[in-house]
C-alpha cells in the first residue's frame, strides 16, 4: 500500500497516511477540523538494483577516455629537455 502525504493549507498540519490507491483522499484535517487537507505531490521511495532492462537499455553511453596530462618541462619529455 502506497503512503501519502497531506498537509493542512489552513494550519499547516503534515501527515503522512498508509492507503489503497483505491480509497478517497483525505479532507479533513485531524488537527484544525477544516476541511482543507490536501494531498501533496512527494518523490517515489524505492530504488531499482540489480541487472535488468534498465540497467542495459537506459544506462549513459560510453564514458569519455581521460585525457593524460602532458608532461612538464624538465622531465626529458620535450625536445629542449632530451638535448
């Protein structure tokens, strides 16, 4: 069962409810009385692991190479160096 969450736009009272999808959204906020509860939009709470077709079909594709750092002067790289 999905929770959700409400809050009061009256009093500001937040609370967070376990129900079917199925059921009628709260109105009436238990602190104030006031029926102004009102459902609140929140991030979903789970996380997909393992493999699978998202880990397959949606990953970013091929991470750039990394570019080696050229070497500094006076390490025998360059041509003023080697002489």
């Amino acid at each position: 069962m999905p929770i959700y969450a409400y809050k009061c736009s009256d009093c500001g009272f937040e609370q967070d409810v376990m129900q079917k999808v199925s059921d009628a959204p709260l109105t009436d906020c238990p602190a104030c009385g006031k029926p102004s509860l009102v459902k609140q939009l929140t991030a979903a709470g789970f996380q997909l692991k393992g493999t699978g077709w998202y880990a397959t079909d949606f990953k970013g594709g091929a991470k750039p190479k990394e570019e080696t750092p050229a070497p500094t002067c006076g390490a025998g790289a360059c041509p003023a160096c080697a002489a």
